[in-house]
C-alpha cells in the first residue's frame, strides 16, 4: 500500500483535512500514536501484512461465506461475511456498471493460473 492511500485512511478516520492543512502530516502520526500507540511507519507495515493475508472463503463445512486472514489454507481469524452483502457485492461486481436486461445475460470469465476456467452467468429474474 502506498504511503498515500495510508495517509488518506487515516484522515478518514481521524477526521482530520489533509488537503487544507500544511501540518497534517505531524497530525496523522499523532493521532495514530495516540489511538493506537503505534508508529506510523510500523502501521503502514501492519496494513501491509494485514493486506497481504486478506483471504474470501467458503467454508466447505457450513457453505457460509467468510473473510479473514489466512496462511497456507489456513485461517488465522475470520469472520462470517453475511450471504446478503456478499451475492450483492458478487451482482455489483459482475454488472460492471451496466443495466441487466432480461434477454441477454451478463458473465465474466474466472481465470486460474492464467487460464479460463469458469463462466458466471448473470441475469434479471422473469416474474411474467
């Protein structure tokens, strides 16, 4: 992750403007120190670390969906992602930005390795 995108994070959480603020800098890593007694730089790194372990699974014991972070097909914590927002972000995801219609579905292609395997199909429900 770049420093940017950490510095913009922690703006939004701390509600502080880092665009019309000349000492925003200094005000980040004080309000990072003193909300987590961390440095900036090592929370970067824990961002990072964090990032690097981000895992979405199903489990193949319940079928619920779960993210978390994981490590050799392992998890290390993990949460139940509920089935609600999950489908939603899957149907925002394979939409793309464009408008189902009802006679011409939407898909994506799912690659692994490289290669195609799997097609996703998407399309609005008939009620008629």
């Amino acid at each position: 992750m770049k420093t940017i995108d950490i510095e913009e994070l922690i703006a939004a959480w701390s509600g502080i403007d880092i665009d019309n603020d000349d000492d925003y800098f200094d005000k980040l890593e004080d309000w990072v120190y003193d909300n987590f007694e961390i440095s900036f730089e090592n929370l970067d790194k824990l961002i990072n670390k964090i990032f690097n372990g981000l895992d979405c699974q199903i489990s193949p014991l319940t079928a619920k969906p779960y993210i978390g972070i994981s490590n050799e097909n392992m998890w290390l914590i993990k949460k139940e992602l509920p089935l609600g927002n999950f489908i939603s972000n899957i149907i925002l995801w394979l939409k793309d930005g464009k408008d189902l219609d009802k006679s011409e579905p939407i898909y994506k292609t799912i690659t692994v390795n490289g290669e195609p395997k799997y097609n996703i199909y998407l399309n609005e429900y008939d009620y008629e």
